[in-house]
C-alpha cells in the first residue's frame, strides 16, 4: 500500500523530514483502508462532487493543488527572501493532506460515488483533521486541512495555509459552470 501511495503522491517525497514524510503516508494508508473507496479510485473518480459532470480526477486536482502551492511558495521566497518565513515540509505535508478527509466524507454505492452518512454530518477539513491528529501531525499542519476551505474564511491562517487555500480554488474554481 505504502508503494502505491508513493506512486500516486511523488510529491510526498517532496517533504525533506523523514518523520513527517511517513506520518502524512500513515495518514493515506489509514484513510484508503477506512474508506469505501479504493486507491485505484482516486485516479479515476471526480474530485467534487459539487461540480456537474466533472471529468478531472480526484488525484489529478490534488496533485495539481500541491504543485502549484510548492511554485507560489518558492516564488515568494525568491521575491521576498528574509521577508517572509515558508516552511516547505509543513506547506506540502499540508497540501497533500487537506483532502484526505473526502475518502470519509464519499461513499460508492452500487458503482456511483455519493457523499456518505458521516459526509453529511462531518465536512472533510474536520474528518482530515482528525486523521491528521491520530497521527499526531504538528498544528501546523492541522491547520492547513482546518483552513483550506470555507470553514477557514472566519480565521487567521498562516502564510502556508494562504498559500494553500488559494492553489485548491485555483485549481477548482475554473471548472465551475
């Protein structure tokens, strides 16, 4: 399971602390093995359920997300330098997990892909979160999956969630109709 996770996320690699590296692979391979839905399944299925007849996959947005907050972050750094502090390791561990909570959050019932009992109740920044503390990665972290979405518009959000926040929605929002 670890391999494919690898396979699917070659950004994880990106994270240079090894013990945060294999706490956020923990975190997917708990997620895939309490979800309805398969590894498999996030290379092929939709990633919103929100959009109508969306044809980009789960995967391909995430990956894109991570891609794009990794590029903002280091042209910040080079614009800025000592001006503004970014950490790397907490933005992709981030990045990579602020919607792990949808495989909670989606069901599949009889092939089709459905928000879930516990999706109706429970957003997946609070079910991400949750998985994120389980294996007790740092607030940091827990921060960007709280605030990524909506549920973070009330709040402060450190630079890395900022930065987050936007590349999710600059990767979602041109595919709204």
């Amino acid at each position: 399971m670890r391999k494919k996770i690898l396979e699917i996320w070659p950004e994880i690699n990106w994270i240079v602390d090894i013990n945060l590296r294999e706490k956020v692979i923990d975190c997917w391979v708990y997620a895939i093995e309490n979800s309805a839905l398969s590894i498999r399944d996030l290379e092929t299925m939709p990633f919103s359920l929100l959009l109508k007849d969306c044809k980009i996959s789960f995967i391909n947005h995430k990956r894109t997300a991570v891609q794009l907050s990794f590029e903002i972050a280091k042209i910040m750094k080079n614009n800025f330098g000592n001006e503004i502090e970014i950490n790397f390791d907490i933005l992709t561990a981030g990045a990579i997990l602020i919607d792990i909570g949808k495989l909670i959050e989606y069901d599949k019932i009889e092939g089709r892909l459905t928000t879930s009992k516990s999706g109706k109740l429970i957003r997946h920044p609070f079910s991400g979160l949750a998985i994120a503390d389980r294996f007790k990665l740092p607030a940091e972290v827990q921060h960007i999956i709280a605030t990524h979405s909506k549920e973070g518009d009330l709040g402060l959000r450190t630079i890395e969630s900022i930065i987050v926040h936007h590349a999710d929605f600059v990767s979602f929002d041109p595919f709204k109709k």
